[in-house]
C-alpha cells in the first residue's frame, strides 16, 4: 500500500519528532517535503519533482544518491554477513577497511575504532585523550579546549564541546568544563587575538589540559566560518609543547570536502587523533571511525588501561563493505580531481552573492559556499528561510544555518546540474535581498 502524501505528512505530524526542529511551529505551519527516491543530486516527491539537494543530506551524501556502485555493494552483501560484532571476532570487511582508511590517514595514524556516527567518533576520540593521559600517569589532565562556534556532535561528551550556546544551553547544568578559544578571522594575522589566546591559555593551564579537539579549517554548523591554515598549525604546536593532544574533527571536512582528502593536510598538520563519519559511507549507512597514532593506541595495551567503549554495531559489515566501495569509486572516478573545477564555480557564484545589497562576508572552500544574509548573521536568524522558501519554488532544497545561506553539494554532481543549482541559489537569494 502506497500513501497519498497528505497522509503520509498526517502520520509524520502526529508520530515523527524532528531534529532541531520547534515542534509545534512545525506541526501548525510546515509543509514538508515529501522525499519518495533520491538519486545523483536530486531528491523526488511522489509526483515526480525533483529538488536539488544542496546540502547532500545534512553532508553525507558526498556522492550523490544512489551510487549505482554503491547500492549494487550494498545489495552484494546484505546476502551474505550483515552483522557480527566485533567482540573477540573479527571479519574480512573490518580488517580491510582499517587497513585502507590507515594508509589514507596522515602519517602515523594506523589504529581504527569503529563506531556508528560523527557524535560517537568524537566521543571514541574524547575517551582515548582521557584514557591516554591516565595511563601516562596525568590524570588531572582532563580538560578540553574547543573553538567558539564549534560544533562537535549530539552525544552528551561532545555537546561540552560545542561553542554554539543554543545546542547546549538544556544541558549545560551536567555538562562537562571546556574553555573555549576565538576563532581568527580569515586575514587575521598570526600576532593577533585568536592566536595571542590560545597562547595565554596554554601557558596559564597547560598542565591541566588534555586535549584540543577542532574543524580544521571550517566550522560547520556555526555558519561555515572559515579560518587560516596558521591557525591549526599554531594548535600543533602548543599541543605538542604542552603534552596535550589534537583532534581533528573530519567528521564533515574530510573525504574531500574542502578540496583535499583531508582539511588538516592544507596546514601541514598531523593530528593524534582523527574522527571521520558522513562521507565514509557516502550517505548509504550510519558508519564512522577513529583513527589514533600508535602513541595512542599503546596506552590502552594492557587490562587495566583497555579502551572499555563499544558500540553493538562497530565495524558493522555492510557498512564495511560500503565504505571500501567508496574509497574505490574515489579511486576510480577520481573525485577529488572534479572538486577542482567545481569549487572553481562555487567561489564565483558566491562572490558575486556577496556583492548583492544586503549580503556580505561570501566566503568558500573546495566544495563549500556561503554568504551571510544580515549584518549580525545567527543560527536564529530568519533571513536564510525566506531563501529556502524560494529556493524551493524554483527546485531546490537549500537548508539554511539561520541568516547563513550555503551550499555543500554532493562532490560529483555534475557540471549541468551544478550551474542550475547554483543559478536557483542566485536567484533566490536575489529575490530575497533586493525585494
């Protein structure tokens, strides 16, 4: 039985509970879309029309949906082994994909923890820095530092860790102390405040902290706000001099994202530590990892230092098996060498954006593109879904991040389609300041 859409949005309404979403305001006045299939850079309705899908599904779908190559991996082999944990077993898939995702990482980072999203990624990472410190004898190394407007995840750990007040201000009374550094601003020099900051803070507390964990390069969920190399180069350095250790947040800049596999690797740094999610699984299976250097990894040798941390469905093997079929269709099809033209458009579609009365600070990186749409632009803000309004009328589903408009496309939408999408963005952003 197929449901008219009127009661599938009845069921939704009555039953489903939405994510970042005011719920009452929703059920009153939201008309959503409809999703029946989805394929390349497209999701459709039940009625045919199509929406391109600007930002790849909250970042996961890095290679459109319904890869062709993926859905037939996917279908290969659910047949054959779709779950085992991996306690005191091990499988081909898990082994293989370790292996392929140590020799992407950068150098040195050859141990991989299994887990279900980005959130647990970092919550994996928190847990190795603490456990790290412990076994080194430093237990009182157990604070963090994070980014203003950092986002990190959902899980209770990292919400600590995010610098966007709105995500954490329910449950700030059992979160966990984390002292947040400022952001440079991207033609910041390296004698400025951000850097002059993070300086005072690690002469001041060194000793106390554990660790850094940052976006490298661009933070997401805050606006993508997008800072200099230097300053994840700078956090190297101070980590290292002081004994703490760097995350890096890959978890939406990695898998080419911002041009190169990595974010980090446009500063020169090696991180201790590395979580990565959405594009591992190109949007087809809730899958993730950490990857830690084998400094990390030989703390937790022994019974009384292990890594007791685990999740029911780490290194599941479908998701396995769909995360080396990505890896080799980034292989075959060389993405990250099409990022290049594309971001090539990005950047002078937002440029102009960024000229429009009423628009300022255009910014973009590899496969990212953002302008702000008011002088103080908040994830509050309300300018960003006047444009989504109209960006749906013309065919595009263009979530914004409040006063923020931006686009992060699938990594191979095609050249066609992304000059119509990027046409849609211009128009309706046009339509919304200059009216």
């Amino acid at each position: 039985m197929t449901l008219s859409r009127s009661d599938v949005v009845a069921l939704d309404k009555r039953y489903v509970w939405h994510p970042y979403t005011p719920m009452r305001r929703y059920i009153a006045e939201t008309d959503p879309l409809v999703v029946a299939r989805a394929e390349g850079s497209k999701l459709f309705e039940a009625d045919g029309r199509g929406y391109f899908d600007a930002n790849s599904s909250w970042w996961v779908s890095a290679l459109g949906h319904s890869h062709p190559r993926i859905v037939a991996a996917l279908r290969d082999q659910v047949g054959t082994l779709a779950h085992v944990s991996l306690a005191g077993v091990t499988h081909e898939l898990a082994a293989r994909l370790a292996e392929a995702l140590a020799k992407l990482a950068p150098p040195g980072l050859e141990h991989v923890f299994f887990s279900d999203d980005g959130s647990t990624a970092l919550e994996v990472a928190l847990k190795m820095v603490l456990g790290f410190h412990r076994a080194h004898g430093a237990p009182d190394r157990s604070k963090f530092v994070a980014l203003r407007g950092a986002f990190h995840g959902e899980t209770l750990g990292v919400t600590a860790l995010g610098g966007v007040e709105l995500f954490r201000q329910a449950f700030s009374s059992v979160l966990m102390d984390v002292w947040f550094i400022p952001v440079p601003a991207p033609d910041e020099s390296e004698s400025g405040p951000a850097a002059k900051a993070a300086r005072q803070l690690f002469e001041a507390h060194g000793k106390e902290i554990a660790g850094v964990v940052v976006e490298p390069l661009v933070q997401g969920a805050t606006g993508m706000r997008i800072y200099p190399p230097w300053f994840l180069k700078l956090l190297r350095d101070l980590t290292t001099e002081h004994g703490a250790l760097l995350v890096d947040d890959e978890v939406f800049t990695g898998y080419g994202r911002t041009g190169p596999f990595w974010a980090a690797t446009q500063a020169g740094v090696v991180p201790d530590i590395v979580a990565t999610a959405k594009g591992l699984s190109g949007g087809m299976f809730p899958m993730a990892a950490t990857l830690a250097s084998q400094r990390v990894f030989d703390a937790f040798l022994e019974p009384h230092t292990a890594l007791y941390y685990g999740h029911s469905y780490c290194g599941n093997p479908l998701g396995a098996r769909v995360a080396l079929e990505v890896l080799d269709i980034y292989r075959d099809e060389r993405i990250l060498d099409g990022i290049v033209p594309r971001s090539a458009k990005i950047a002078a579609c937002f440029e102009t954006l960024g000229a429009m009365r009423g628009a300022s600070n255009a910014r973009s990186l590899g496969m990212i593109g953002a302008v702000d749409l008011a002088e103080d632009a908040s994830y509050t803000g309300g300018v960003g879904w006047r444009v989504y309004t109209e960006a749906r009328k013309r065919g595009a589903y263009l979530r914004p991040l409040g006063d923020v408009v931006y686009v992060a496309p699938p990594l191979n939408i095609t050249m066609s389609d992304l000059d119509e999408l990027l046409g849609i963005v211009t128009e309706s952003v046009r339509a919304v300041v200059l009216a």
